[in-house]
C-alpha cells in the first residue's frame, strides 16, 4: 500500500439512514469517519441531511467550528471539501436572486475552508447556452469570469479550487472532456492556486479512458471523487459495485505520482443501510480503499 496516501470520505457517506427516512447530523459523521478509521475527511459544504442547509444559516461559522471540533476528537484532518452547487440540468438559467445566493454560499464556503484549513475544495464548473443551444465558447468565458472571482477569494483565504469534471445530461456540457479542463486551467494561468478533481463515476458516464485521462492531466490532479455506476445514473456506490475497470485507474495514479487523498464520494453505497450496521459498512469501505491503493 502507498503509505503516503490516505483513505478519505467525504461526509455524505452518512447523509441518510434508510434511504430518506433518517439522517445523522453532520458531527456524528464525523465521529462515524473518524471511528472506521479513516486517515481524513471530506467536509461537504453542499448538502446535510434531508433539506437543512447549516451553510445558508447566520449561524454557519459555529457550525463549522463544530466540525472542526469532531474531527479533532479523532485527529482527523479535514483536508477536501464540496462547495455549493446549483445548476443541476446544463445551461439551465438561474433567477438573479439565486445567482446571488449562490455566489454568498460559495464565497462562505471558501471561508469555512479556510477555519478548517482544508486544502482544496472542490467546485462545479457551469455549462452555458447561446440562444440556441450548448455553447462551449461561451461556458469557457463565463467560467473564466466566475473561478477568477472565486479565485481572489480563495488566494486569500489560502485554500486551493480544484475543478470537478463534469458529466454528459442532455446536451454536451462544459468540463466533460479533459480538454476543456486542461484549457480552463491554462487560461487561469496560475497550478499552485487551481487544480482538479476528477470524478470517475463521471468519468464512466461519459465513456472515458479514464487512465489515459489521469496520465493527460498529470500533477494538476489535486483531488478525487472515487465512486462506481454502471454507466447509466451517477450511482455513487462503493468500488466493484459497478462497471469501472480499477486496476488499470489505480496503475495511473501510480504512474502520476499521486500522493493525495483517495477520497470516496459514496453517499448511495451506504443509503440503505440502518443504523445497526452502518458503521460496519463505513469500516469496510475504508479497508476496501486500503486494498486498493496496493494496486497502485
């Protein structure tokens, strides 16, 4: 195993208990993370529970001291994290208002970043129409725009923006590809501030050579969302619940010289399971990612 690498999840791996019909409070999660042993943690600013959002509350700042708190219990390194996100259906347009709303929560979350001293939070770039339909053009101006502003923020904030890739819905989107990450990112013009995350149940729904992918993007790989589908829905379940071949991703992050967190973004793996067993099922997903950095 590569002892440099730790195993990660993000926090909703305990968002629900019986899919829906409970949920655990963010702290718990923590707690539940930290006892199955895992080596850091994933803060996921973008969603908690069942339709609270403690980020969008005046209190935000004391609910982020209390997962600090947590995670020290355990001594447990909040090291990724998932800002806000909106646009779920591609080039869907937003009210101002909600533009406006999700630029606070954003610009909050960075902040909440910073208090936690995460070192890269993941953001969603956004795809974009013209009056017609998809245009890249446009989707690369606007997010141009939008991580320069978000840039700022986080330059003095001292956290790192790694951008998701995307996948494909209804109409290509921004992000997909490699490429429009690779040129994002150029146009940026600044690795030590911008990076990636790669997501490869994303990966999958969009048809990837996902090894090549890691190769062409190479050190500006700075986060992962390790997840499993069967090339139809983005499942979000465990390794080997799906489709995607491992050995060969996990050779190319060996070849790249990866050494930050295998991070999991798993939260339908653990959905269904009660309150009983769910911190066994927490434990073997942490002895699962063990296994599977041997293969690196």
């Amino acid at each position: 195993m590569n002892n440099k690498i730790r195993v990660s999840t993000s926090t909703n791996i305990c968002n629900h208990i019986l899919w829906n019909k409970e949920h655990y409070s963010s702290e718990e999660a923590v707690r539940m993370i930290g006892e199955a042993g895992f080596g850091a943690v994933d803060m996921d600013f973008a969603f908690w529970g069942l339709t609270e959002d403690p980020m969008a509350e005046d209190t935000w700042k004391e609910w982020t001291l209390r997962q600090i708190e947590a995670a020290a219990e355990y001594q447990l390194p909040i090291t990724q994290g998932h800002a806000h996100f909106f646009s779920r259906e591609h080039c869907e347009l937003l009210s101002e208002e909600e533009m406006k709303r999700r630029e606070t929560l954003i610009m909050r979350d960075i902040e909440a970043a910073s208090m936690c001293k995460i070192d890269w939070l993941v953001l969603h770039p956004d795809s974009y129409c013209d009056d017609v339909y998809y245009s890249r053009k446009i989707s690369m101006e606007k997010n141009l725009e939008q991580f320069k502003r978000y840039g700022e923020a986080a330059a003095k904030a001292g956290v790192g923006l790694a951008i998701e890739n995307m996948f494909i819905r209804k109409m290509p989107c921004f992000c997909a590809s490699t490429d429009d990450l690779m040129e994002l990112l150029d146009r940026l013009g600044d690795d030590k501030l911008f990076g990636i995350c790669w997501d490869t149940g994303h990966g999958m729904l969009n048809q990837l050579d996902q090894p090549a992918a890691i190769r062409q993007i190479g050190n500006r790989l700075k986060a992962l969302h390790v997840n499993d589908n069967h090339g139809q829905w983005d499942d979000h379940v465990l390794p080997f619940q799906g489709k995607i071949e491992w050995a060969p991703f996990m050779k190319a992050l060996g070849d790249i010289g990866f050494e930050n967190d295998f991070t999991y973004e798993i939260h339908n793996f653990s959905k269904g399971f009660d309150a009983g067993f769910h911190q066994e099922a927490l434990i073997f997903a942490r002895k699962l990612g063990e296994y599977m950095l041997t293969l690196m």
